[in-house]
C-alpha cells in the first residue's frame, strides 16, 4: 500500500510519480502486459503493450492511463479510476503511443468515460435470473403427468400409511389446500415415512414417456440470455428424468428441489410415531388454519422455502422472474417481490404479472427480455463506433 493505493496504483488526484514505486517486472504476468524489465517507472515510462486482445484487467488499465497521464503531465481524474472497458484501454495506448496533446486526450476520455457508463448500464438490466416450476409449466397438464401422481400418492397413503380409502380424496384435499403438497400435510398431522422411499413409490412409476422432446422451448430458453433456474417442489430425480425428457437438461445453470430446502439431517423421523391429528374433525368443527400443526417440510407455497430457496441460490427477488403454474405459488412468489407469470391460463389472476397459455408464449407475453438484450448489442456497437473514429479523426 502506498499513498492509500495498493501496490502503488495512482490515486484519484495524483500524478504518476506521486504514487508508483513497485518494480513493474513484478506484476508482468499477473495482469497480462509485456512491459520492460529493470526497475520502477521514476522517467518517462516506455511503452505499455497487452500481451492479450482480451485481458480487461482492471489494473492494467490504470497502467496504461498513468502512462499516458505522464506524457500529458496532469493528475489522474478520479472518475477515470474504475474503468473498466478493455477497448478503452486500447484507446489510451494508441493515443500515448501517438503522442497526442492534452486536449485531445481528455475529449477522448470523455468519450470513454461514456462508452463506460453505457456498458454498466446495458449490463445492469430490469432482470437477471428466471426461475421456473417444472410440472405443468415446461411440460402441459395434458401429459397426464399430474393424474398419475395424485393416483399414486393416494395408494401410499392405503399401501404404507394404513388410511383408510374411503378417506382418502378428502384428506389429500384438506393437506394439499393447507400444506401446498400432501407429503408436508402428511408429515404435519403425524404420519411418519422415509422421504426417498415416498418419492420413489410416487415418481419412480410415472409414465415419462408421455413428456415429449421440446426443440421449440429449448431454443426459446437458449435466446434468453440469462441464469435460469429450475424451482421445484419435486425430488431431484424425477426433475432430471422430466428434465432429460424435455431435452431441457443443459438449459438451466441449476435445480431448486426438494432435496435443496429438506437436506437428509434435517428429515430423520421420529422414532415414535405421535397420535395422528384429525385435520377432518378439525375443520368440521369449525376450527381454524392458523391452529393447524406446523410441517417440518419446506415447500411452495410457503413463504420462509421460498425466501430459503433465493437466499441458497442467490437470486435477488426483484431482479427475477417466477413462473408457475400453481396460483398460490404465485402470489406466494408476490409477496416476496418476484415479478409474476402464471402459465396455464391467459387469465390473469391477483398476484400475476402476466399470463400465459402456454410457456410457448414467454416472447410475445414478455417482449422486454429480447429487446434489452437486442437494445444492449446496439449500444455497446454504436458507441464502439463513435470512439474509434474519434481516435482516428
């Protein structure tokens, strides 16, 4: 640290003699430039040359304006200390190797403080990440997916659990409406299982022929050109398997699951199973949701998994983008600040930003995620135009 500046970088304010004293053979390969060895710059410095088109090294930037500020013999602006633009760089090397005369140089720079500003800003956009539902939202409800689930849930409650089948469609109503999935609900009144044994008996017999290849959404997800995340209240098994039907198995950076928010030391069953709470008899005698036994499982719609599952795989809620088909798990999504699409229906319901039939339909019902993208490309070419020429004018 030198001067308050590390390694002796120029600080805002300072000229180069100020502040340089390390031995720039030193710092030759760590930051990709060929620079003349046999001391530190105390003269004119010799020419800086990147040893790559593309290093963008910070650092190296500040180099190259502390050259150039030598021959203009002027303190370094302060503004100018964060650039970060590789093009900008090779700008200021051309004009130090030209030798142009102050003026010159600070017009150019203004030109590249701009360039500058406008990337961040093109790099910054409305949205960064897209989080996506699985089951009857990249896939539709007529593969009949979501019948033979609730078809095989329905047997292990007769097979595994000893449920009685005549209460059956409406236990699993009251657990799905109050616990968002019927294995939280299970869990919550008392009933006791392994976990991955569930899964398996629910997953493990589904019918994934019926989910077909899908070329056209694969090339829709491809153009959009940001992290995409798979948010799912399934197991990681059969969301790869769904995944790997779709053809959709490379288009996302991950796969929020129930393994994600539930980790297995967390899941470890009691060793007694306590007395079974009668959810039925609670609502029949008119009793309360806000009295019903807590679930140790984490799930959507539940607002704390879903704040969980962000925090996990760093999302920023108002920089995303929820789609799902469940209307809870939208306004779910709501609460907690994510922009909203309801897939299924063009019907917009409270808490959906928009509406799609289909998730075919993500381009026309969301035209801003091509045209920042497309507006973006235009901006960093017409402003790499304008620097250039005002180099060689």
């Amino acid at each position: 640290m030198k001067n308050g500046c590390p390694h002796g970088l120029i600080g805002p304010g300072q000229s180069w003699g100020d502040s340089w004293g390390a031995p720039l053979a030193q710092l030759t390969s760590a930051h990709g430039l060929l620079i003349p060895t046999g001391g530190p710059y105390l003269s004119p410095p010799p020419p800086l040359l990147f040893s790559s088109p593309h290093s963008r090294s910070p650092f190296s930037i500040r180099l190259a304006f502390g050259a150039l500020l030598k021959e203009a013999s002027r303190p370094l602006p302060s503004a100018l200390l964060g650039s970060a633009s590789a093009r900008a760089v090779a700008l200021l090397l051309q004009l130090a190797s030209a030798r142009v005369v102050s003026s010159s140089f600070h017009r150019t720079a203004v030109r590249i403080m701009e360039f500058d500003e406008r990337c961040l800003k093109v790099q910054d956009p409305k949205f960064d990440c897209l989080l996506f539902d699985l089951d009857d939202t990249l896939y539709p409800l007529s593969s009949g997916i979501s019948s033979h689930v609730k078809t095989n849930i329905e047997a292990y409650m007769v097979e595994k659990l000893g449920i009685e089948e005549i209460k059956i469609e409406n236990l699993g109503n009251l657990l799905y409406k109050n616990y968002g999935t019927t294995m939280a609900g299970l869990r919550a009144i008392g009933y006791n299982f392994d976990y991955d044994e569930y899964h398996s008996f629910v997953h493990g017999r589904l019918p994934y022929d019926n989910i077909k290849p899908d070329p056209v959404l694969k090339q829709i997800l491809k153009n959009m050109r940001m992290r995409k995340l798979i948010f799912t209240n399934g197991d990681m098994i059969h969301a790869v398997r769904a995944l790997k039907r779709l053809g959709l198995e490379d288009c996302f950076e991950g796969i929020i699951c129930f393994e994600t928010l539930n980790p297995p030391c967390l899941l470890t069953p009691c060793d007694q199973a306590p007395e079974i709470f009668d959810i039925a008899g609670h609502f029949a005698g008119l009793g309360s949701a806000d009295d019903l036994p807590r679930t140790p499982v984490l799930c959507k719609p539940n607002v704390g998994a879903m704040e969980a599952a962000l925090r996990i795989a760093n999302v920023n809620p108002y920089k995303a983008i929820f789609f799902d088909d469940s209307v809870r798990n939208i306004q779910a999504g709501k609460r907690i600040g994510l922009h909203t699409v309801l897939v299924g229906t063009s019907q917009r319901v409270k808490g959906a930003d928009h509406a799609l039939e289909s998730i075919h339909n993500i381009r026309e019902a969301l035209p801003e995620l091509w045209e920042e993208a497309e507006k973006a490309e235009d901006v960093l070419y017409a402003d790499r135009v304008a620097i250039e020429t005002s180099v060689t004018a």
